[in-house]
C-alpha cells in the first residue's frame, strides 16, 4: 500500500542508486536506469511490475540465451570473488563480470536470487521481474542443488544429521525492517536430500534459502567447507557452462 511506502521511505529503507529517499517533495526515478533497492536489496524488474517497456527493446544481442521480446534471461557461471550485486560502484561486482566474459546485456537484468562471494556456480539473470517470485517464494519455491567439498571425510551419520535438519543461526528474512534492526533467526534447517560424492563430498539440495546455509549446516557439524557450487537451479544445470 501507498501508507506501508511511505513508511518505509521515512525509516530510510528504500534507495535510488545507492542515495536514501527523501519524502519531501517525491523522488525521480528513471526506468531502466536507476537501480531501486529496499534494504540493500535491488527491486528486481520494478518497471515491468508498473508496466513499463525498455525502449530499447528491439535492439539485438547474439550473445542472448534465452529471451522474449520484452525480456532477457542469462544462464551464468559465477566464479568465486564475485559479488552478486549489480550495483557497478562496488569492486567485482556480477555486472561487469559478465560484460567482462564478452556478453552484453540488452535489458537491466539482476540476478535471481544470490550467490555468496565465495561460491562458484549457476546463477540466473534476467530483466523479467516476475521470475524471482514464482522461483524463490512461497509454494513455488524451486530446489537449488550444490556440490560442497570440505576439510576432512564426513561420518555417515552426520549426513544424515544433514539430512534431517540442523540448528543454525541466520539473519532473518527481510520484513520491511532495515538491515540493522533485523533479528537473527535460530531454527532447525528443513529436511533436505543429501548424497554423498566422495568421503569429504556431498551433493545436497535444498528448497530453503537461508543466508549461508549450507556453510553453517556443515560449521555446526565440525566441517569447514572448502569448495562449494551450486550445479542446478530452476531445472537448469551448469552444462555446458564451466563444470
């Protein structure tokens, strides 16, 4: 609603290109150029929510790998060190990186969901506002599978510990909060299908997405994970991206 707006622009919340919003006298925004954030977190696709078309939308792009008209959809490899971010002022951020690996985006495109800093794999980007609620939110929720590697063998019943569930502790979903006031979230982890690969590697996949999740599941069990990558999402798999 237009009042729970107006609250969160008086709490300092929402951003315009990494500038707060004042409410004295609104705010202009430029669809497809300004970066709109609630929390820190880019409002994907706010234009196409509002209806809105890029102008350029008819320009061609070789490099695009699946896509409509109206939208653009990326199917990327992230490499460790890059920060799913797509404001461009930041260091390593995934914008440049894939401009960087040769392709150039037609539209605004953010990446759907994230991946930490320091883990490789698939990662999704699109300009199409839509897919991020129907694949990471409520019933909808889409597996996300990964292959971790860490620093010694892993008992068989820690894996099924894994399996079951584990106490971690997070920061808590957004909730129209700021980042600073946010309250931790301690909880069980939800049941999850886990294989093993290898004494030290597993395969695991979870529909929960819990700020470093799969790194805190294996710290409460005594593993330092020391590779980890995501390998599906969506139905898609990293072939024949980099494996």
């Amino acid at each position: 609603s237009r009042r729970a707006a107006d609250a969160l622009i008086l709490s300092g919340s929402v951003t315009v290109n990494g500038v707060p919003v004042s409410n004295q006298g609104g705010f202009k925004v430029i669809p497809f150029v300004d970066e709109v954030a609630l929390d820190g977190t880019v409002v994907q696709g706010w234009e196409a929510m509002n209806g809105l078309e890029d102008p350029n939308k008819q320009q061609r792009n070789e490099g695009v790998l699946a896509g409509t008209e109206a939208f653009e959809y990326v199917k990327y490899w992230k490499p460790r060190g890059v920060t799913c971010t797509t404001d461009r002022s930041l260091p390593d951020n995934i914008i440049d990186q894939i401009i960087n690996d040769g392709y150039s985006p037609r539209h605004r495109v953010y990446p759907v969901g994230r991946l930490d800093k320091d883990t490789s794999g698939l990662i999704v980007l699109t300009s199409d506002g839509r897919l991020p609620n129907s694949a990471l939110r409520g019933k909808y929720k889409q597996p996300k599978v990964y292959e971790v590697h860490v620093d010694q063998p892993i008992w068989d019943e820690d894996i099924g510990h894994l399996r079951d569930g584990v106490m971690i502790t997070t920061v808590a979903q957004r909730d129209g909060t700021s980042m600073q006031r946010r309250k931790s979230l301690t909880a069980r982890t939800r049941p999850c299908e886990v294989e093993r690969l290898s004494p030290a590697t597993i395969r695991i996949t979870l529909v929960e997405g819990r700020n470093r999740q799969i790194r805190k599941m294996l710290g409460a069990l005594d593993y330092a994970v020391l590779n980890l990558k995501r390998v599906s999402f969506l139905g898609m798999s990293l072939d024949p991206l980099n494996g």
